[in-house]
C-alpha cells in the first residue's frame, strides 16, 4: 500500500529564515510524486511533480528535491505570503489514486 | 476559464437526510475525483472517474454514490448522511496523460448534525 509521511506537521519560520519541509514515501513503482499548496478555505493547488531521484524543480522561492525514499521542499528566503499548508502525493505503478501525506502547515512571521 | 466548481460551498444536514455535491469542469478532462479533508487525517480518496460511465472505489467510499454520466460532470451522492461524513469535500479532475496533476475545485464544507 503506498503511504505518504509529511513532517514537522507545522513550522514556524521568521521571514527571511530558510528550511525544509519533508515528504517519506513508499510506493510500489513510483510514477511521480507531487507538490501542492494549500490556502485556508482553498483547495490544493498544483506547486510541481517530480518523477525520479536527482531530479530537483525550481519556482520562486521553492525547490522541489527527490530521491529514492523522500523528497524535500526547500524554502529560501521565505515572506509572509508563503504561509500555507504544503501537501505531498504520490501515484504507483498501475494506479489512478493519488495518496497524499497530512500537509505541513508552514507559518512565516513578518 | 472556470476550471473545476463545485456546489454548494457549504451546507448542513440532519443526520438521515440525502444531498448530492456537484461537481463540474470545463477543461475537458477525463479523469475526475472526489476527497474528503478531515483534521489530522489528510486527504482520502472516495471515489474516481477515468472516462464517462466508469466510475470506481477509492480508500472510503462507503455512504456514497457516484456516476458519469458526461466528462464534465462528477456528483457525489450522500444517501443517509451521518455526523462521521462532516468534512470538507473536493473534487479534481486531471488529463488522462500520466502525471497530469490534478486540478481542485475549492471545495464543499459539509456539517452533519
């Protein structure tokens, strides 16, 4: 069965504090894993996807990184508009499901 | 472009009472899905479209219908609604290339009393 682990669950950052945000997974075949943000009251909103280990996507602020067993989202630099809740997902091999981890609730203080 | 909507944004029922969460998109996409969103369990998969007239189950798909009967359209069907379905519910709807990502609508808040 493929799972998702997202941590920490919530994350406090100072504007201008860079950090990491974590996504573990198990997947039978990995077809792709996926970034997406999530504003309150808002539904999830496509951020990237990454397909195999190495490979790294890159937009404003956020670099998505993958490897055999994780994938990190890097924040660089981050402002008050990045706070959201970030969401990881995963499709295996011969699946239509996307499997998605709890989210990580990201805060960034002025 | 309108992309996924989904009606009504919130509603409240009494437990027993049946209701149908529309869903519709105008991107001519084939794929078609619908999520629950509960506090500190993420997002679960109740049931998915690949294509007009199939349909099928997703991790908790129990108390709810769904069809197809057009590839724009999704409804979810609640037949006897019960407090253990208050949730927030989305639909998404992606291309049927492989890793097309999926499009959400901004979701249904749904409170069963």
């Amino acid at each position: 069965e493929d799972q998702v682990t997202q941590s920490p669950e919530a994350l406090r950052l100072q504007e201008g504090e860079s950090s990491s945000l974590n996504c573990s997974y198990t997947v039978s075949g990995l077809r792709g894993l996926f970034w997406y943000r999530q504003d309150p009251g808002k539904g999830p909103e496509f951020l990237f996807t990454l397909y195999s280990a190495g490979e790294e996507k890159e937009k404003e602020r956020l670099k998505a990184t993958l490897t055999k067993k994780e994938s990190f989202l890097h924040i660089t630099a981050p402002k008050p508009e990045d706070s959201a809740t970030y969401l990881c997902a995963v499709k295996g091999d011969g699946s239509e499901k996307l499997v998605f981890g709890k989210g990580t609730k990201l805060t960034v203080n002025p | 472009n309108a992309g996924v909507t989904q009606t009504p944004k919130f509603q409240v029922l009494k437990t027993g009472q049946s209701m149908t969460l529309q869903c519709a998109q105008d991107m001519n996409h084939e794929y078609m899905s619908w999520y629950r969103q509960d506090p500190g369990m993420g997002l679960r998969l109740i049931h998915y479209s690949v294509g007009a007239g199939i349909t099928d189950q997703g991790e908790v798909p129990n108390g709810y219908n769904v069809s197809r009967s057009t590839t724009e359209d999704f409804p979810l069907r609640l037949l006897s609604a019960a407090p253990s379905q208050t949730s927030v519910y989305f639909c998404a709807s992606s291309h049927p290339e492989q890793n097309s990502p999926l499009h959400f609508g901004n979701g249904t808040r749904l409170t069963v009393t």
